[in-house]
C-alpha cells in the first residue's frame, strides 16, 4: 500500500499550524490541569493528616458538603460569566472538594495504590491526547453531533451506576460498566481536543483545562474503583477459605 506523502506532509504542517496557532493556549491548559490535578492529589492524601478530620461526624459532613459545593462550583464556573483569575481560584476550590470526596475510596486502597491510580490515569490522558491529535492530523475532525451521542451514553452510565446500588449485579456486569466508563470518558477526552483545537475558546483556557480535568478524574476513580473491588473480593476470598 502507497501513502501519499505530499498529503501526509500537508496533514501534519496542518496539524503544526493548528498547534502552532495554539500553542500559548495549549500550554495554560496543561499548565493548569497539572496545578489542579497536584491540588487534588494533595488534599486527598493529607485530608486525614487534618486533626479536624479525625473525628468521623465531622470527616463525614466533609465528605458530603464537598459532593454538593461540587457541583456549586461546576454550575457557576458553566454559567456565570468571570476573569480567568476568578475562574482560577473557583476551579482550585473546586479541586479540593474532590480531592475530598476521594476520600470514599480509601478505606478499600492504600496511598501507593492511588498514586499508582493517579500516574496511570495520567498515562491514559497522553495517550489519548496524542491520539486525538493525530486525529486531527489525519484531517478527521468530530462533528458536534457526536456531542449529543457521548451525552446520551452518560446519561446510561449515570443511570446504570445509581441502578446498582439498589439491585445485585454480577462481577462480569460490573467488570462491564467499568469497561464501558473507561470507554466513554477516554472518548471525551478525544473529543474535548477536537473541539478545543476547532474552536475559539476568547482565551479562556480554564473552561477548556476543566473538561479535562473531570474527563482524568472520572478515567481516576474507575481506575481505583476496580483495583478497590479486586482487593474486596480478594479479602473475601481469604476469609472464606480461613472459615472453612
């Protein structure tokens, strides 16, 4: 099979163009998403360091305060119009809260474990981001339809992960949303950089940096939602065997 290599060279002076253009932009972003992202890293790992949070009430309220100033915070960064550097300190806010709300998880996984869940996510992001230039590069740009079609897909997630906190669900059922959530958020990740790179985000990376940093998040805690379900049942197990 011949390639054309005068396309493939005007496909990539595109793509360098493009990213040329963009550029400054670009840097804000993961300069950002990197900030938050060691924001978030960070509350999660000295939230029980805190003497205020030892006492389980007061861990609790936190906990649960945090899940709803989450969404506070993603209503206003969405809605209200603000300067970057408002938008900068609502969105490190907003990176402590779910650095909090991590906290649900570690009573099943250990520190190096979600480190090792932070790192891989991170790896996932770059792959996925250079797969998405590559894209882009291939002169394949998404429609905004396929929007539509991702949103649709997490509503059923959402749906579906509320649905089995009230019904039984099998370990292959289980293994499959998994498989299924990786599958949609690293779509979205594609998806965000085809978008960003079409269009003219005024110069407001921030907006742009958070549609990363909760696409990361989410690929993060299924991540170490599966790791912490494989050690449920590995500890089951062994109970098991010890009773018998």
């Amino acid at each position: 099979m011949k390639y054309n290599k005068k396309i493939v060279k005007t496909d990539f002076s595109q793509l360098f163009k493009l990213l040329y253009v963009k550029k400054f932009f670009f840097m804000l972003i993961l300069i950002n998403l990197l900030i938050q992202v060691a924001i978030t890293y960070y509350v999660h790992i000295n939230f029980n360091r805190v003497e205020l949070t030892k006492e389980d009430k007061v861990r609790r309220l936190l906990i649960i305060g945090s899940h709803i100033l989450s969404f506070v915070f993603i209503i206003i960064l969405d809605v209200v119009p603000m300067p970057n550097w408002l938008k900068f300190i609502l969105f490190s806010l907003f990176s402590v809260t779910m650095g909090i709300i991590l906290e649900d998880i570690k009573p099943y996984v250990d520190e190096e474990i979600i480190r090792t869940a932070f790192i891989g996510s991170i790896s996932i992001f770059v792959l996925l981001f250079s797969f998405a230039l590559a894209l882009i590069a291939s002169t394949i740009q998404l429609p905004y339809k396929i929007s539509i079609g991702l949103f649709f897909a997490l509503l059923v997630l959402l749906i579906s992960s509320i649905i089995q906190y009230f019904i039984y669900l099998s370990s292959i059922l289980k293994k499959t949303l998994l498989g299924f959530t990786l599958l949609l958020f690293s779509l979205y990740v594609v998806y965000a950089t085809n978008i960003i790179v079409q269009c003219d985000y005024g110069g407001d990376f921030i907006t742009a940096s958070m549609d990363y940093y909760l696409e990361l998040f989410n690929i993060c805690v299924a991540l170490l939602y599966d790791i912490s379900m494989k050690l449920f049942y590995s500890i089951k197990n062994v109970v098991k065997k010890d009773v018998s």
